[in-house]
C-alpha cells in the first residue's frame, strides 16, 4: 500500500468463507444423552478441515462425509490457534436419518455490510471497516479462506446511542464480486478493488507516518 490513498468512505457487501466448518456450539444427541464431539475433544472455535482424510471445505462437505461414514471413528484434521492437530471422535449412530452424528453447530461463512476506509489508487488495494469480523456466537476472529466485496445499497441507518452500537442496514448484490480479499485481522479487512470506477477520479492525500 502506497503513501497517497484515497480516504473512500464507501460502503459496501462482504461476505467471507472460512477455510472449512468452524465449531460454534455443542448439542446433545438423543437418545444417547452424549455429546461426541464435545467429549472427544473438539472446541469452539475448532476450524475443520477435513474428516477422515477427506477435505471440507462447507458445512454441506461436512454433512455429505458424516452420511458416508462406515464406522463411528472420525477423525478430524483440525486449525486451532493456527496449528493443524488431529482430533478422535466417537460418532453416534443415527437409526431413523441412517448415518453418524457428533453433535456440533458449524458455520463456514459470514455475509454483511460495512464501509471501505480507503483505497490504493495505484494498485486498488485497500482497506474497510477498522476492526476484524468475529463469529457472533464464538466471538472468535474468522479465519479468512477466501472473500469478496459486491455492490451495496444501505437501506437504514440505526443511530448509536448510550450502550447499544449503530449499525447499516442494507442488500448486497451477490452476483457480481466488485474485489477480493486478502486477510481479515485485528485492524479490518483488506483486499483489492477489481473495478476501478469505484474511485476514479477521486483525489489522494499523503497518508502520515504513525509517529
């Protein structure tokens, strides 16, 4: 990213894919009473990649894998805090669907509006929102697989008030990217614009060193 950038201040749709199912909660089956994958050692925040030896790269693989299971031994290939480890699950047999069950609420991706900050008229990269995208329930940092920006429209603005933060409220179109991205971390998400009428023209300031 250079010294100049445009200071955008565009809003615009996200949506981010984790690199496979991550846990976000724990059920327990019936009518075992048990919850397999909570007592075989998955946890919260636990990024799946793959079962058995087999990839999942969305809920839906994960679910497809479990329903071709031929014995109760899962074994999970598991991101945690950035290292890969292997996690053994005892999965519970499922008479009336006819297929193994773990007990474990997943997510693999995250869709909303928020605003790019600012955008590299050199090169497109740029930067939005000013704070990384957490899973609500877990409230753990996404691990970003991969990601887009498409046209938004904002449709409501909720004020801030003592105690309760504002929000955007809006749609996205979801049939035509407008950039990627590269990471999502502590500081916001960042990426490439793709269409470069969405800053053209606009004028670049010199950006400040941080001392």
């Amino acid at each position: 990213i250079g010294s100049r950038l445009i200071p955008l201040g565009r809003t615009t749709g996200i949506k981010l894919f984790s690199p496979g199912a991550m846990v976000v909660g724990f059920s327990q089956l019936e009518p075992q009473g048990t919850c397999p994958a909570r007592e075989g050692g998955l946890r919260t925040g636990d990024i799946l990649v793959a079962l058995n030896g087999q990839p999942i790269s969305s809920n839906e693989a994960l679910t497809g894998t479990l329903s071709r299971l031929d014995s109760e031994k899962a074994v999970f290939t598991v991101l945690r805090q950035g290292q890969e480890q292997l996690v053994t699950v005892t999965a519970a047999y499922d008479g009336e669907l006819d297929c193994y069950r773990i007990g474990a609420w997943v997510r693999d991706s995250v869709a909303g509006i928020g605003t790019i900050t600012f955008v590299d008229p050199e090169t497109g990269a740029f930067g939005a929102l000013g704070h990384g995208i957490c899973d609500a329930d877990t409230g753990e940092l996404i691990r970003l697989g991969t990601g887009s920006v498409m046209a938004s429209q904002v449709t409501r603005v909720d004020k801030s008030s003592a105690g309760t933060p504002g929000q955007l409220c809006g749609s996205f179109d979801l049939t035509r990217d407008q950039g990627t991205l590269w990471t999502n971390n502590p500081c916001g998400i960042f990426g490439t614009l793709s269409r470069e009428e969405l800053y053209a023209g606009a004028q670049a300031v010199e950006t400040a060193p941080r001392g």
